[in-house]
C-alpha cells in the first residue's frame, strides 16, 4: 500500500512530466515497502533506480523550465542537485548503519518530493 500518492493536484500541465512524477512516487512507495528491515541487495537495487531515474527526470524538468523561460530555473536545479547528492550521502552511509540510515532516507524522500512537488515545480503552472 503506497504511503505517498500523487495526486491530480500536483500536476504541473505537462504530461510527460506528470508521468514522471507518479514514476517517482512509485519508487519511493517501492523502496518504502520492500527496504525497512530487509536485505541490502534489493535495497540498492530500487535507490539505483531511483538516482538514475531521478537523474533522467530532473534533466527533462529543466530542459522543460527553460522551454518556458521559468524565473526560477537556477534555484530548482540547485533543489535538485542538493537531492542527488542527498540521496547518494545517503545510500553510502546505509552500508555502514542500514535501518537508522534507511528510516532517515525513508523519511528525506517523502519531504522532499512532497515539498518539492507542492512548492517548486506547482510554480510550472503559474508560469504557463
């Protein structure tokens, strides 16, 4: 049962990108599910995914901001850069302490896509 969902509210009018917003909430919700208190193989598998897809995603989200000439471009892509490098500090202190660092990754992803979702990239509407 996925703890975080997205919502039609959240969307910032472009498909493509609200595609990849319900792909994040849907790793989250896997990594949520499958990695508190289980093995680590698994684990690194979905926080692979979720860098390299979050990686994917933030490019097209910029690409997109500049398509629309967004005022904000600059602190969003510091937004996402302090994300990536989170979630890698992250993944490599979960070698070494695995449930308090994956209840703290855990709990880092929620806020931020959350956060980030209501309070940044709603800013997409706005601006169109």
């Amino acid at each position: 049962m996925p703890i975080i969902n997205w919502y039609k509210i959240y969307s910032v009018n472009n498909e493509l990108i609200d595609s990849q917003h319900k792909k994040l909430f849907d790793i989250f919700n896997r990594l949520y599910d499958n990695c508190l208190n289980k093995e680590d193989v698994y684990c690194n598998s979905i926080i692979d995914e979720l860098i390299s897809y979050s990686a994917c995603h933030f490019a097209e989200e910029e690409r997109f901001m500049k398509e629309i000439n967004h005022r904000d471009i600059d602190d969003h892509i510091k937004d996402h850069q302090y994300f990536s490098g989170k979630v890698m500090e992250l993944k490599q202190a979960d070698i070494i302490n695995r449930n308090e660092t994956s209840k703290e990754l855990i709990a880092f992803l929620a806020n931020w896509l959350l956060n980030h979702e209501i309070e940044k990239d709603k800013k997409f509407v706005t601006a169109l």
